[in-house]
C-alpha cells in the first residue's frame, strides 16, 4: 500500500492523525489476538479430554456389545439442541445451553432390567459428540477471527505505521527546507536592499 499525500500541513495532519490511530489500536489489537490464541488452545484442551472420556465410555460399552443388541434404538431420540451464542474478544461463538431428549415409554416388566441404564448411557454419549461439534466449531470461529487479527497486526506494525512514519518525515523535510528556503530568501533580499539603500 503506497501512501498518496501532498507536502503541506492538512496532509501531514492526516497522516499522523491516521498513524496515531494505528499505534492506539495495535496493543489492544494483540491483546486481543492473545487471548483468542489462549482460548483456541483451552478449547482444543476440552475437545481432547472430551475424546478422552468418549473413548473410556466406548471401551465399556464394548464390553457391554452382547447385551446393545437387543436394546431398542427407538426408545431415545434427540428432540432438539439449545445452542447460545456468546461473545468472546469481539467474537460470536456458540455454547451448548441444552438437549432435550424424547424418552418413550417402555415397559419396565417386559423390557430387561438394564433398559434404564441403557437410555442413560445413550444420553450421556450423544450429550459428549453434541458438545465436541459445537467445541470444534467454537475453535474454527475463533482460529479464523485469531488469523484475521494477526493480519491485522501485522499490516499495522510492519506496513503502514512504518509507511506513515517515513511519509510524516518526508513532509516535515520538505516544510523545514521550504522554511529554510524562505528564511535565506528574505536574508538575501534585506541584504539587497540594505545595499541598494546605503548606495
């Protein structure tokens, strides 16, 4: 990005008023940036010791494969997914709020005595994956905004602060030497004149 301005003093005003906003923004622009790359990393954490407990969960179900035969898939069902949406660093991201399961009726005489635990367990395993996917996405919002900040710091610190600041410099130059300019220019006509005057 090439900075266009013109030597005088409205230019010059503009440019520092425009590398002043930069430099107020960076800190709070890599403030922000950290905290989005700690939460990307807390979430990651989550969704391992998530795939953690899924995998103990899954392991003794394993051991339990004989009896998941016989269960009825149809006596559980998920009627919808609460899902809320909270604002971290300026960034939209979804939380779980709640599941509501459908539980039909069974009859527990007829039905083995395990039916009970079998629902729980189902629940308990669906709440895990609901809670991964939305961690996962929470991660890809908040990776893409991290990203994007980063760029934005990295604009700012190693592009336009330093453009503004060469352009500032090249105006201030020329303002000076135009002053100096003048200075000499009026030194060289009163001494003309005192000349011409004493003659």
């Amino acid at each position: 990005m090439a900075i266009t301005f013109q030597y005088n003093k409205t230019s010059l005003q503009y440019l520092q008023k425009q590398m002043q906003t930069r430099l107020s923004a960076l800190p709070v622009l890599k403030n922000k940036e950290s905290a989005l790359r700690i939460e990307v990393k807390k979430t990651r954490n989550e969704v391992a010791a998530l795939d953690n407990l899924i995998e103990v969960h899954q392991k003794q179900l394993e051991d339990l494969s004989p009896l998941w035969e016989d269960f009825d898939m149809s006596l559980i069902d998920i009627k919808h997914v609460i899902i809320d949406t909270v604002m971290f660093a300026g960034v939209k991201i979804p939380k779980l709020d709640n599941i509501n399961f459908i539980v039909k009726k069974f009859n527990l005489v007829s039905k083995p005595h395990w039916y009970g635990d079998g629902i729980t367990i189902i629940k308990k395993m669906s709440t895990f994956a609901i809670e991964k996917e939305i961690l996962i996405r929470k991660i890809l919002l908040l990776d893409k905004a991290r990203k994007k900040t980063t760029q934005k710091v990295n604009l700012y610190e190693k592009n336009q602060i330093p453009e503004y600041d060469q352009s500032i410099k090249k105006i201030k130059r020329f303002m000076e030497d135009e002053e100096n300019l003048a200075i000499s220019s009026q030194k060289i006509l009163k001494n003309k004149l005192q000349k011409s005057s004493g003659t």
